[in-house]
C-alpha cells in the first residue's frame, strides 16, 4: 500500500480523562494506518510521548487498537476534541525574599542574571550549571564565562546529576537528558503529578510532588511504586543505594529502593523546603528556621542548624565538615559540623533557593533569577565580616552563544553512514506493543535493555553512540552523543 494510501486510511482515536481537585488530566490517542498503531499520550495541552507498533496484518492492527482503547474507556477515559479542554497550570514555587538582616555581604566573585525566577543548579568539575523558569539551562565554567544554552519547553524545576549524566525536571512532566550536546526526554511523568523535585539514582526516578506523594520510576520509564500520606507538599527527595529520602510538610520518611517500604520517620522542626545529602546522613532545610541533620540509617537527630529565618536551601562541603544554608532573608549561613554558627553574610542579591558549594565557593541561585559565586574561603569570609569584599562581576550573554534544543523525533538526530572507531551500536526492536533498545556491538549483553530516549525510537533503526555503561539494575545507559546509522 502507498503511503498516501495508508495515510487516506489512517483512523484516530481521541479520548481524555480529567479529574476535579487537582487528580488526573491527561489524553490518549491512537492512530491506526494499517499495519501500524501509533500512541500519543501525556498530559492534556502538551505534545506528549509518542509509542509506535507494527504488526504482520492490518486486522490484527485494528483489534491491537481496539484493545487499548477499550482498556483506557474502562479507566475512566471518554472521546474528546482536542484543544477544546485548556491544560492544566502546574505549581510554581511562590517564595517571599525581605532584605537581608545580616551586618555585611558576602564577598560574591561574579553574578550572571537568567532573566526569569530560577531554581535548578549543579556544578561539577568543569562547569556550573542554572536552570530558570523560562525553560533556560545555562552551563557556566568556573571563572563565570557562559558556556552554552539549552532550550527547553517548559520552566525548569530542578537539576540534578546522576555520576556523569545530568537532568532537568521540567513543568512539562518531562526529564530531560543534557548529558550530550542534544537535550533528550528521558522520562514522562504521569500526567496526574505536579513536580516539585526530583533525584535519580542509577537511572532510577523519584519524583516528589505538589500532593506529599513520591513516585519511583525505573530506566524504561515505567512506574514500580509510589508512597504518599504523611505530608504534603514535598520539595525534598535524595536517594542512594539504602534508601530514597522523602522530605515533605510531616518531616522525612525513608523507603527502600526496592519496593518502597518505610523505613524510617522522623518529625522535622517546620515543614521540609529543601533537603541535601553526604553518605551518611540527610540535611533537611525547613520553614521552622532550621536545617536538622538526620542519620540515613535509622532518622536519629544528630544536629540542628540555627537560623533567623525560614530556611530556603541547604548544602554542604565534602563529608559535612561544614552546613551553609539560605534563609527567606537574602541571607546565607555557615555551621561547623556541630551546629555552631561560623558566619551570617547578606547574599547582596536575593534569597538562595538553592545552593551547592565546592572548592572554597557556594554557588547560589537567588529570588531575582541570578546564579551567584561566592568565594566562601575564611580568608574571603574574614575579609567580608570586616567590610572588604570584591567588586562582582556581572556576566554577560556572548553573542554567539551556542544553543540547544530537544531531539524529540528520529529524524532530528544527525545520521553517518558508519559507526567511527570505538564506538557502540544499538538497536530499537520490536517487543510485543513495545519498543525496546538493545547492544548489538560485540561484547555485551545483548539481553539487556538499554535506557534510550523514547521520542527517537524507531522500529528497526540502528544508533551510534558514544558509550553504554552498565548499572547495577541490569541495564546499559548511553553516554555521549547519538547519531542514527544510515
């Protein structure tokens, strides 16, 4: 059959379902064009993730069709015009910022301005990185130059790195890779959670919401277990190998990563607004004015971190040595291990969201949308209290800045008609309804699936890519670039 044929003949189904009181409201779509059913769902308004099948006939097509939209009809789902029904509007952060009560300001080596309220950052060995609620991931090396721009449909709620790989969580319901120089969506969040935050450990997704609820998500982007009811409200998850650390309105509860029983619970002072980990113990950030030290194997109190105002962000330097926290203020703080307060310095431009610290600076990023350094040595800090401090350098846009947007279908990935030199080739097979990726270079496991993103999945295609690294799920995550094999 011709393509044009096909298309003639091509039939859609379109249905919705949305809920009252903030539940589901999502869509689900399918075309059927002969051998083929297509599947777009996600939340209403948005693009969605699009899953395609080919089967040996045409009939057997129509009853694969009919099938899942019978299954959806009995889950509450009914035909629908798309665009009639507006998307749903997803929670932004409200925060309140007063002025700092602090007598001297942080010595701040340079400041770069986003141009929209901004929460996400991470900062590794060679860069830092800022994501705004314009949708706007700015890499920054060191010395404050700006790197690169990656563009992202919807604002960015967090960053979060996973070893070599780094995440953006999104309004959209999406996580975005940004590990390559191609942004790619390597979830989809169910349709009926609101993020607040994320963490991802060995390619596994934990996602706290607007609800109290914290939902695991695995390397295949399929759901494994959610756990919700003891707060609201939860802006804190982290998660290593022993536990996911689930901070909300009630305090932190711990579940295993394997099933999500609890545990652990302890009651915070104030409800968790930001949370922060090192290998043996959580730092919970509340609006009681504290960050409580909790030990991860069984939720003692080992410490509290005093200060004047509702603690907004919390960080650490390496092994916990010292605790910096930001208040609601435009203050920021440094503990020793202890509790005891070392310092108290104005941020000089807004209150710290979110912090990290490394090598003698605290990256922040504040109320106004800007990405901060601070040079928070005692030699600087000492200067500070006395009044001394640099002249910030406010970082400019270069002209040619290099931008990049998302990779969301195969045609969109750059192609090369042979795999280079110590490069890894996989491919997208056909798994019943699904499509699945797997190794087929010389020397791994071939039945083990590989994490892929989904949006350039083709039934049949072949991709180059840098390098596939085992994780202790069983499952081979790509790192580097993919090109298609042509």
């Amino acid at each position: 059959m011709s393509s044009a044929a096909m298309s003639a003949s091509a039939s859609t189904t379109y249905l919705e379902l949305s809920q009252d009181g903030g539940g589901a409201h999502k869509f689900y779509e399918v075309t059927v064009a002969g051998e083929t059913v297509s599947v777009r769902y996600g939340r209403i308004g948005a693009a969605g993730q699009l899953q395609t099948s080919v089967f040996p006939t045409a009939q057997k097509a129509q009853a694969a069709a009919a099938k899942k939209i019978g299954e959806k009809v009995r889950k509450g789902y009914a035909p629908a015009v798309r665009g009639q029904r507006a998307p749903r509007s997803v929670t932004r952060r409200q925060v309140a910022s007063a002025p700092s009560t602090a007598r001297a300001v942080a010595p701040v080596l340079w400041r770069f301005r986003t141009g929209s309220a901004a929460f996400g950052i991470h900062v590794d060995e060679e860069r830092a990185w800022v994501g705004n609620q314009s949708g706007d991931v700015y890499t920054l090396d060191h010395a404050g130059e700006v790197q690169a721009r990656y563009r992202l449909p919807d604002g960015v709620k967090c960053l979060v790195a996973d070893d070599f790989w780094i995440y953006a969580g999104c309004d959209d319901g999406r996580v975005y890779d940004l590990s390559s120089k191609l942004p790619f969506a390597a979830y989809e969040i169910s349709a009926d959670v609101d993020i607040f935050w994320l963490d991802i450990h060995e390619g596994v997704l934990d996602v706290a919401d607007r609800a109290g609820r914290l939902t695991v998500i695995d390397h295949e982007d399929e759901h494994q277990w959610a756990r919700g009811g003891r707060g609201e409200h939860a802006w804190m998850v982290r998660a290593d190998d022993r536990a996911v650390y689930h901070g909300h309105t009630g305090g932190v509860t711990a579940y295993a990563p394997d099933g999500g029983g609890e545990l652990w619970h302890t009651r915070t002072k104030g409800a968790v607004l930001f949370g922060w980990q090192e290998p043996d113990a959580v730092f919970a950030g509340t609006g009681h004015r504290v960050v409580q030290r909790l030990a991860k194997a069984d939720g003692a109190l080992e410490a509290t971190y005093t200060c004047d105002s509702a603690v907004y962000s919390c960080a650490t330097s390496p092994g916990g040595r010292y605790v910096f926290a930001g208040d609601s203020s435009s203050s920021v703080y440094c503990f020793d291990r202890d509790g005891t307060r070392l310092w108290k310095l104005g941020t000089g431009g807004g209150s710290a969201l979110s912090m990290q610290y490394r090598d003698e600076r605290l990256y922040l990023v504040t109320t106004d949308g800007s990405l901060v350094c601070v040079d928070a040595s005692d030699a600087a800090v000492a200067a500070a209290q006395q009044g001394s401090v640099p002249v910030a350098r406010d970082v400019k846009l270069a002209a040619a800045l290099p931008t990049y947007a998302p990779a969301t279908t195969a045609a969109s990935v750059a192609t090369v008609a042979a795999a280079p030199a110590g490069s890894i080739v996989v491919e997208c097979v056909q798994d019943g309804a699904k499509l699945r990726v797997r190794v087929v270079s010389e020397g791994y496991d071939q039945s083990w699936r590989v994490q892929f993103p989904r949006d350039i999945r083709e039934a049949g295609a072949r991709y180059v890519v840098d390098a596939v690294h085992p994780a202790s799920g069983g499952f081979y995550r790509v790192r580097g670039d993919i090109r298609r094999l042509t």
